[in-house]
C-alpha cells in the first residue's frame, strides 16, 4: 500500500492565481481530512469528509474548497491564493468508525507571494 | 471547545538524558489522547496513544499516561537517542457530536538531541 500520498511537494503560486492540492488514500479509509501547519500553531483543520459526496468545514476553512466524489481522492482547491496562506498542507485519512488514529501524507509546502 | 497546551520549547537534550513535554488538555465529552512524531521533512506518524483514563501508551521507549484528574497526558522517555530527534505533537479527539474524528493539535515541540 502507498498509504497517503500528496502532490505536488513544493508550489510557488502568486497572489489570486488558483490551484488544487491533490490528496489520495488506498487503505479504503472513509474519513478524510485537510490541516494546514504554521509555526507555533501546531496543525488546524481546514476541511474534513466522513465519506464519498460528504464534506464539512473544520477550524480554517475560508479561502479553501474541497469535495468528495471517490473514496480515494480528496482534492483541496484554492480558488485565489492570498500569502496568508503561506503554509505546509497535510492530507489525513482514517476508518470512519474507529476514530482513534490518522494517517498522514508527506505534505505540501505552498508559497504565495 | 477543545485545546491542547504543550510546554514551550525548543528542547535540546543531549544523548541518554531523560526527556519530558508536557502536555495538559481541554474536552468537552470523553477524548481519546495521542502523541503524534513529525522527523524532518516528512508527514506525522502516531506516537502512541490511550483511549480512557489511567490508560497508559507506549512504543519506541516513549511513554504517557492519561491522568484525568490533572487533565494531562505528559510524553517521557528514559534515554534519549540522536535519532529522537523531531517535532512532538500532543493530541486530542473526542467521539460523537460535532467533533467527530477531529484531532485538535497542541502547537508542537521540536526536540533535537546532540551526541
């Protein structure tokens, strides 16, 4: 198994162009999560899905969309990069019904300048 | 709401010294605490974990327990090697409701050991 993959790595994006983070999972895990890291500020969730077609907000979901439509796939849009999005993102997954550990993929350091 | 609180760091130690970073908590409901380990650039992985009070987690020489009383949940190990060397993450999730599956972080504490 690949566990949890993201790409790209690395992304350097100007103010207002659009992007999407990609996010997939093949341990057949229902829920899934999006976290953007920043210093001294440990990980916040930005958005999360319980399962295919299902998707709520988390702590930080302004400036972020996300959708569901496979159980492998969670794809995190930007729909116009402002520097306070400057982050590292990490993408998440776990059983749905046992909440007790998630699984994290390598990250994507972005850069909005 | 729920938060977490872990000591200030950095924290440098040196090779076979003893280590402790607290970390005390904030719940609504019944959590399940973790500690999750982020090694220079790369992902979390979880640490250990304990799921009710006076549970006790362990792997890799690393220990906590889940103090209810003290709302805390402190990392420790006895001997610390050059390869323990990383960010430490406390945290929590709560079963039910709204924070279904949700794990609210502590800000982290970046650990480096010297030989």
């Amino acid at each position: 198994n690949a566990g949890v993959t993201q790409t790209p790595k690395f992304q350097v994006l100007k103010t207002g162009q659009s992007m999407t983070l990609q996010c997939a999972q093949d341990m057949n895990h229902e829920y899934m999560s999006w976290y953007r890291q920043d210093p001294g500020m440990g990980l916040r969730l930005i958005h999360y899905s319980v399962g295919a077609g299902i998707t709520d907000q988390g702590e930080v979901p302004n400036g972020y969309n996300v959708s569901r439509s496979t159980t492998e796939d969670f794809p995190l849009r930007l729909l116009s990069a402002a520097p306070s999005q400057t982050s590292v993102y990490f993408c998440a997954s776990s059983w749905g019904r046992v909440i007790h550990e998630q699984y994290f993929g390598p990250g994507t350091r972005l850069t909005v300048t | 709401g729920n938060s977490v609180t872990q000591m200030e760091g950095p924290v440098t130690l040196s090779e076979e010294a003893f280590l402790t970073i607290n970390c005390t908590y904030t719940a609504t409901g019944y959590p399940s605490l973790f500690w999750y380990v982020q090694y220079p650039g790369e992902g979390l992985q979880l640490l250990l974990k304990a799921t009710k009070a006076d549970d006790k987690g362990s792997n890799k020489g690393f220990e906590a327990t889940y103090r209810k009383e003290t709302t805390s949940f402190h990392l420790e190990k006895g001997s610390v090697q050059v390869s323990d060397s990383a960010v430490y993450f406390c945290a929590l999730t709560v079963a039910g409701g709204t924070s279904y599956g949700k794990l609210t972080f502590g800000q982290g504490t970046i650990l480096t050991v010297h030989p």
